[in-house]
C-alpha cells in the first residue's frame, strides 16, 4: 500500500493538530499566531529566511495551501517549517495551548518576553 501526499507537518501528530486548528481561527487569531511564529526567525538560519522571504514573493495568494492568500501567515508558516523539530513542536503546543483556552493574547506575551 502507498502512502498518499503527506504535508510537512503531518509526521508530528501534535504540529498537524495545531497548523488545523489554525486553518479553522478568525483573521485576528491567525494574525496573532503569525506574528507568534515570526517571532521564531531567531532560530532560523539568516540563509534560510532569505529563502522564506524569496518564496512568499512567489508564492503568495497564488498556492493552493489555506494560508498561501496571506503573506504574513505563508511567511510564519514557511519559518515554522524551517525551524528545528524541537522549536516547531514547542510552539505547536504553545498555539494549541492558547487555541484552546481561547487565549490568543497569551502568544503576544511570548513574544515579548
């Protein structure tokens, strides 16, 4: 039996959990997420963001995937796929986290602090 397409994300159950939670938020929510995600850059290699930053010009509102019309989130997403393992599923769990409390504000504390 084959696999069918799978998504970045889909081999952590606890990441897939998120990023579909996510899909389903307000604008508002997602822009407080994204700039949750955004605030991961530091973790990023600066090679690596080049990159990200070259794809959602390419990219965005043009994909097929739910967060390609926005270019904030595209460019949160794509640096969340950059990220070391450890770094997306820490902030998989902070997303579901605040999803579930209904407590998004609670991901703009962390990104100040």
């Amino acid at each position: 039996m084959t696999q069918g397409y799978r998504r970045w994300y889909d081999n952590d159950p606890i990441l897939k959990e998120a990023l579909e939670l996510l899909k389903l938020q307000t604008d508002d929510k997602k822009s407080t997420a994204a700039e949750f995600i955004i605030s991961l850059q530091e973790q990023v290699a600066q090679d690596v963001i080049e990159r990200i930053y070259d794809i959602t010009k390419e990219f965005a509102g043009k994909g097929n995937r739910w967060y390609d019309a926005d270019p904030v989130m595209l460019r949160a997403i794509e640096l969340l796929r950059a990220a070391p393992p450890k770094t997306q599923r820490v902030a998989a769990l902070k997303l579901l986290l605040a999803m579930e409390n209904n407590d998004m504000e609670s991901l703009e504390k962390e990104e100040n602090e």
